[in-house]
C-alpha cells in the first residue's frame, strides 16, 4: 500500500496488537519476507517498481505465507487475476476494518 493509506492500515493493525513490517516497493517487500516470516502479508496490486502479481507469484511459490491483495480493482476479472496470481483473498479500497480483522482472524483466507 501507498503512502499515507499503508501508514493509516499499519496504525490500525498495530493499535489491535499486531507487529507490522513494511515496505514501500514490491523488492522490498520480497527482501523483507525473504529475511522475516509473516503470519499474512498485505499486498498493493500497484507498487511503484514491480508488480504485486509479481510479488504474490512469488511468495505464493515459496508457500505459507497468507497473501492479501489490497487493491482499488474490484471488478470480478480483476478478482479473478489476483487470486490467480497466488493471492488468497482480494479486498477493494478503501478496505474496511472488518475486513482487515477477517483477513487476519482466518488462518486459510477463503477467496
């Protein structure tokens, strides 16, 4: 996530007691998951440098990690692409808090 959006989620998350690691880029993020494993990783469709399909295909092959796409693409083809592309679940800004706590209360996120 973006800027000021991903510094308000990374506040939320951390106020319900959650440790929360970010990056800005989809390198980034991959170079952090590769040094710290996550519980769920929350992922932006749009990042400034590769792609977050790219970043889901990814981690999604290296396995274990819950992976949410966080993206302003609702329709049902774009639904579709991410969950293709190895996300477990897919959430449309802007994201509710219930849908956030969803995605971390479910171990297996259901799609």
């Amino acid at each position: 996530m973006i800027g000021n959006l991903r510094e308000m989620t990374c506040a939320l998350l951390q106020s319900r007691g959650c440790t929360v690691m970010t990056a800005a880029d989809g390198k980034s993020a991959l170079a952090l998951a590769a040094r710290r494993r996550s519980d769920v990783a929350f992922v932006d469709i749009d990042l400034p440098d590769i792609s977050g399909y790219v970043v889901a295909r990814t981690l999604a092959r290296q396995g274990g990690i819950p992976l949410v796409a966080v993206t302003g693409y609702g329709q049902p083809d774009d639904v579709r692409r991410a969950l293709a592309a190895g996300f477990d679940l897919h959430l449309k800004k802007p994201v509710r808090l219930d849908e956030l706590e969803r995605a971390l209360g479910e171990p297996d996120p259901v799609r």
